[in-house]
C-alpha cells in the first residue's frame, strides 16, 4: 500500500533517487548513534564497557530494578531498631492520636 501510495505521488523515475537518499540517511544516522555510544562507553569508563543506549531508557531501568527488587525478595528484611515480628494472632499496635 505504502508503495503503490509513493509511486502514484513521486513516480516511478524518481522513486530509486528517494530510496537511496533514504538508505544513505538510515546509514548516517546508525553512524551517529554507534559513534555516541562508543564516545559515551569511553568517557564512562571500563565498567561501562556493555552499556548500549537501549540501556538508557527509562522504562528499561524501571524494568530492571523492579526485577533486581523481585529476586531480592526472598531475603528476609532487616528489622528496624525496637521493633519484632508479631505473635501469631497479636494485633498490631494502634496510635489514638496519629489517626
């Protein structure tokens, strides 16, 4: 659809010009990417030697987290100073005042 829709509105004559300026542009802007992430790897240094810019996507470093919190979870977590599990059927403690 999307070429039949190129063809009736730059014609057939021009239509490989356009593709070619099209495959020169996706070329050049894969070199710059590849070029920022080389020159963004060198000046973060060698335990950044695997970053890719995916990487620095928010959504991605959420994802990760959460995933790194998921495999933390089987840890028992700390107990806070003064504080103690409570007693099976123990209710837990009520503030008057704080609600």
């Amino acid at each position: 659809m999307i070429a039949f829709v190129a063809v009736c509105v730059f014609g057939p004559d021009r239509l490989p010009e356009l593709a070619q300026q099209a495959g020169r542009f996706l070329r050049r802007m894969r070199a710059y990417a590849n070029a920022a992430r080389d020159d963004l790897r060198s000046e973060l240094g060698p335990e950044y030697a695997d970053l890719e810019l995916r990487d620095l996507d928010p959504r991605t470093i959420v994802r990760k987290h959460i995933i790194e919190a998921m495999n933390d979870d089987d840890e028992p977590a700390p107990l806070r100073a003064g504080l103690r599990p409570l007693a099976a059927g123990e209710r837990p403690p009520y503030d008057a005042d704080a609600t």
